[in-house]
C-alpha cells in the first residue's frame, strides 16, 4: 500500500473512533429522512436546480442571440426570427421578439417561475451594441452608458458562460 492510502486509512478509522468515543449521531443523508420538513427542504432544492437550469439555458440562447443579431446588423439589418439566426427558445419557455429599424429584442418568458430574461441588441450611431438580463416585470429603459448597453433598474445582466468554464479548450 503507497503511504498516502495508509494516512488515508488511519485518519478515516480515527475519526470513526473520536465519533464513537463522543457518541455523534449521524443523520441519514436527506433523501432517506422522511417528515414535512425535509419534503420541504427537497421541493426548495429542486425549485432551485429547475430555476439554475433555466437560466443557463436561457443565457446561452440569449448569447447566440446578441452575437447573431450584431452579425445579421453588419449584413444589413436586424432579423425578427431566431430561425434565421439558427436558435431554438427553450421548450418550457414562450419567446417574443420585437424588432425595429435600430433595435431588436428577444423576451424569453419561463412558463414556471416569475423571473424572466431578456436580450436587446441596439444600433447607437452605426453600431451595434447588446446586452442579455435576467429580472421580473416588463423590461424597459435600456441604457447606453461608457459605450456599452446597459439593462434596465431592477434587471441584472447575465454572465455568459465562458468557453473554459464548460469544459471546452480555447
């Protein structure tokens, strides 16, 4: 046995020991305990990956978004549809679009949930700025500020995944 297994070893059986000596109680792990509470605590946790879920799915179609439409912006205009950009809205979520000569926005709306996400890409002097948020209500009064397009009060921008953070190489 290498000596990194055996200190492994003995430092497992010694805490087994120290949780003997001082009578620990061990709780079974959650899923196993059975009462309001911990049906409670499950329904919370679940609500919460669904939730975490859904924003990761809506953030990498809004991405797509932003960058297809600043692409399709250089090429002669903004497109209404996410078809012709190549992106699909989540299936649990209804999309709206709007579009108009200098601006054209993606409304994803969650079928669960009250929060929703958006992404706006807008023409400021010739060029295309866009930015993708996450918040509650109707989203309005986008913001150019220090050339960048900002979201509107209440709405957080969201944070596109990094292509090293999705275990891909650069």
């Amino acid at each position: 046995m290498s000596i990194a297994l055996r200190v492994s070893v003995l430092s497992l059986l010694s805490l087994l020991g120290l949780a003997g000596l001082a009578q620990w109680r061990f709780a079974p792990p959650l899923a196993m305990r059975t009462g309001a509470q911990t049906d409670r605590v499950l329904a919370d946790l679940a609500s919460q990956e669904a939730q975490q879920d859904g924003q990761a799915r809506a953030t990498e179609v809004l991405g797509r978004f932003v960058g297809g439409e600043i692409t399709r912006y250089f090429w002669g205009g903004f497109s209404g549809y996410l078809d012709v950009l190549g992106i699909e809205a989540p299936e649990d979520m209804e999309a709206r679009i709007q579009e108009s000569a200098d601006m054209v926005q993606l409304l994803l709306i969650p079928r669960a949930g009250e929060e929703r996400y958006v992404a706006r890409v807008q023409a400021e002097e010739g060029v295309p700025r866009g930015v993708a948020c996450r918040g509650r209500g109707t989203p309005e009064g986008f913001r150019v500020q220090r050339d960048q397009l900002r979201c509107p009060a209440g709405w957080l921008p969201l944070e596109r995944a990094s292509r090293s953070s999705r275990g891909e190489r650069s």
